[in-house]
C-alpha cells in the first residue's frame, strides 16, 4: 500500500519489489511499484500541501548559507 494524499491505496502496476540484505542476500521486506499515475498523484499531493513556489533565488539560496564569519 501507499500513503498518498492522506489515503493508503495500492500500486497502480500491482508489482512488488523484493528488498535484500545486502550482505547475505537474504529478503528483508517487499515494496510496491509505483507506476506514472501513482507518482502524479503523490507529486500533485505534495504540491497541494506546500503551495508557493517551488524554487529559491539565489538571494535565498545564499541567506542559507552559514556566514563566513562563524565558527565553525
């Protein structure tokens, strides 16, 4: 199942992906698929729940960036 837009629902592919243990390849636990309608769907959920613009300018981008005058 998938959380999307507040609602658990299958995977579109009905596929499962089988997640091993990398260091004895053993199945650790299975994922679904998603396919494009499941992944619309979840972009469009997350564009809904922040709307706004979805870039920084660079003056934004910058202000994050600690000042070269603290410690560090």
């Amino acid at each position: 199942m998938q959380f999307i837009a507040g609602a658990w629902r299958p995977g579109g592919s009905g596929r499962e992906l089988t997640v091993l243990n990398p260091s004895d390849d053993t199945p650790v636990t299975r994922m679904i698929v998603s396919d494009e309608t499941d992944v619309a769907a979840a972009v469009a959920a997350a564009r809904d729940a922040a709307p706004g613009p979805r870039r920084c300018t660079r003056r934004q981008t910058r202000s994050r960036q600690a000042p070269a005058s603290w410690p560090g």
